[in-house]
C-alpha cells in the first residue's frame, strides 16, 4: 500500500457541519498510485548550477527602474536603452530590462559550473558563441532558443566575489516555552526589502511534455515536486538543479500546462517574514499594485508576497524555502488549488483561469489545432474547479 504524507491536518468546523480536511497527498515516486504517471527524464547534455538573470523588455525604463528599485533590486548600470540590476548576493546582474516596443518576457540565463559544457551545447544543441558579453558579471556564454521562443543563455565562469549577502540584524525571538528576548524590542525598518538573490521563474505551455523534456535535456533540471489531473498524466512540475550533495532550492524553474504559452511570474528571496511584511507596506506607500499574500506556500514552503510591475508581471518576494539534494525522490500530488499555500487568502482571480470568450477562444484554437485534446481540457477544468478552502465559504 502506498505510503501517505499530509502536509497539515483536517480542520475542524462547526458542529453538524462536513469537516474538509486541509491536505496535500504527497507519494514518493516509487510508491505513487498506479494510475498516476511517472515523468520521463531524458539523457542530460549538461548540468545548470544557478538561475543567471533574467531579461525583460519594456517600452518605459523610468517607471521599470522605480519599481524595481522599490522592489529591493540594486541598479549596476544604465545605458540608453538597457537597465542592468542585481541583487545583495552578488556583483553580478540577475535581471535585465531592454527597451521593447512592447512588453515581454524575453529570455532568461543559467549558470554552468564547467566551461566545458559550452562546447558541449555548441556541439549537441546547436547553441550559437557570444564573442562580447555585456551583461555585468562576464564570462563565457552560449545562447539558445526554447519551445516558446525565448533566449536561453548559458554561462561559465561568471564573476561573483565573496558572497555578501545584506541581512537586518534580528533579536531572537520569544516563544510560550522560552524568551530570550528581555527588555528589548522588535522594530525592523521600513523600507525596500533587499533582495539576497533570484530563485525561481515559472511558465504555462500549450506543450508540456515538450516544455519540460527540453529543459530536462538541456539542463538536467531535477523533478522535486510533480502535481498531476485526475487522469494521472503530469501537469506542473517543479525543477531544481542537481548539485549533487549540495543542496538546492526546491524549485527554480516550475512549469505548468494551460491555454497559453507565457511567463507566470518570477520571485526574489529576502532575509525573512519581518523583510516581506515591511516590504509589502513599502511597496504599498510607493502606489504599487498588489497581487497576493502574505502566506506559505504548500510546495517549497516559502513564505511569499506577490506584486505586479508597472506592465502587470508578477514579482514574489519569498523567505524561508526548502532545500533538497540531488538524492532526494520526486514527490507527487494531485493538481488542485488547495495544494498551491497552507495559509493565507485563497488564490486571486487572476491566477486562475477566466471563464469568460476569451478563455474558450484559446481553448478552442488548441482543439482545432490538435494542441490540446477535449480529454485533457476537461481534466485541466476539474483539477481547477475544486473550491480550495470550502470551508470558508
């Protein structure tokens, strides 16, 4: 029988009342249930260590630069028409803003920790040499394009220095059993949250199993988290990097299957939840718009707050997040709302899937164009159409 991990336990309501239990099945990946589908890992070209950067375009680099720097992203350098930024952990830029006629996710970068594995995506992947890297950091770089036609860079030999990461100083905190804290108080300061570093970018496709084979194979992205329909088949999974008995992230890159092929959002760790609650009134004094939080999340345990760039671009700050080595299993959990935070408001709208023309209009161009069966659009709906806390209704 296969073994059952609850991530919380079932909440108790009003008396007479159906009691909805609060949790998320987890099954390692040799002891998942039999109708659920194991994913496929192909053969991989070379090993990613790290997200490099990521790169956006936008028509307004004024109103980008704000509210990045409100953010808690630091500027490096600004040319005519492109914003380099970083983040606390290191010299290098983590995020790119080119000037674009319109908005868009354009491309995002990977660390190698072997030059080598240049030549190897040259040589089997058909990757194209950067004789000039101007993005700050230097080394040697590679360029690729994925399924959705974004540019993928890889790069070796990156210039990083001595790790120095800024972080507030905490006093410890009291608990019912001990308090360390005597005679002092707790005051964090208000302001921008300083970004240690970059840690995840999520993608919906019209492609999953060619999405995420592609990432597999040209990075050796390790499955951490898989949520699969109802039928069993995938569709999300979270990946980290495989760095042996090193640990990573739970997640850096997450894919998930939909009507569209787009970026989702992306996030920026900071020190801790003091960081995201003075942050998020930060951002608020500043007139930015928000997206959601704060909470935890179910999958990688951050806890996150969400923000919209000036464009509409999802940006999350988080804290606290698991790490894993290369050893540990895939888990697998069936794809609902409920298994997305463990507390915290319910998933906005705009996170989910509109049911209004448009959204049937995309679905339908899929069906026409074979992209997508009618089976798997309805498995897609009821994965989605479960209440996530019934309970609070």
């Amino acid at each position: 029988m296969s073994s059952l991990k609850t991530a919380s336990v079932p909440v108790r309501v009003n008396p007479g009342q159906e009691a909805f239990p609060a949790i998320l099945p987890e099954w390692p990946e040799n002891q998942r249930p039999a109708f659920v589908q194991q994913v496929w890992r192909p053969a991989a070209l070379v090993k990613a260590d790290a997200l490099a950067f990521l790169i956006f375009e936008r028509p307004d680099l004024d109103r980008s630069e704000r509210f990045l720097l409100d953010f808690g992203l630091q500027l490096i350098r600004r040319e005519a028409d492109v914003l380099y930024f970083r983040a606390s952990a290191s010299p290098a830029c983590c995020y790119v803003v080119r000037r674009g006629s319109q908005a868009r996710f354009a491309g995002l970068g990977f660390e190698l920790r072997e030059s080598a594995d240049l030549d190897v995506l040259t040589m089997h992947a058909g990757a194209s040499r950067e004789s000039k890297l101007e993005i700050p950091g230097g080394g040697q770089a590679v360029r690729l394009i994925d399924p959705l036609g974004h540019e993928v860079w890889a790069l070796a030999g990156r210039e990083h220095g001595k790790p120095q990461v800024e972080l507030e100083a905490r006093l410890p905190a009291n608990t019912p059993t001990a308090t360390p804290r005597v005679n002092a108080t707790v005051r964090p300061p208000f302001g921008p949250s300083k970004v240690a570093k970059l840690g995840h970018v999520v993608f919906q496709t019209t492609d999953f199993t060619g999405l995420t084979n592609w990432y597999m194979r040209h990075f050796g992205l390790l499955p951490t988290d898989v949520l699969y329909l109802p039928d069993g088949s995938p569709n999300l999974i979270f990946f980290r990097f495989d760095r042996g008995d090193e640990p990573a992230d739970h997640h850096s890159v997450v894919i998930a299957g939909g009507l569209a092929d787009r970026y989702e959002h992306s996030a920026y760790e900071v020190q801790d939840l003091d960081a995201l609650g003075q942050s998020s009134q930060y951002l608020r004094s500043k007139g930015w718009k928000h997206a959601w939080g704060i909470g935890r999340h179910s999958l990688g345990s951050q806890l996150f707050d969400y923000w919209f760039d000036p464009y509409g671009a999802e940006h999350e700050h988080y804290a606290d997040g698991d790490v894993f080595t290369a050893d540990y299993a895939p888990r697998y959990s069936p794809m609902n709302q409920g298994g997305v935070w463990m507390w915290g408001d319910d998933v906005p709208p705009h996170m989910l899937p509109k049911p209004n023309l448009t959204t049937l209009w995309h679905a339908a161009r899929l069906l026409w164009r074979r992209k997508l069966s009618l089976a798997r659009l309805k498995q897609m709906g009821a994965a989605l159409s479960e209440p996530a806390r019934p309970w609070m209704k």
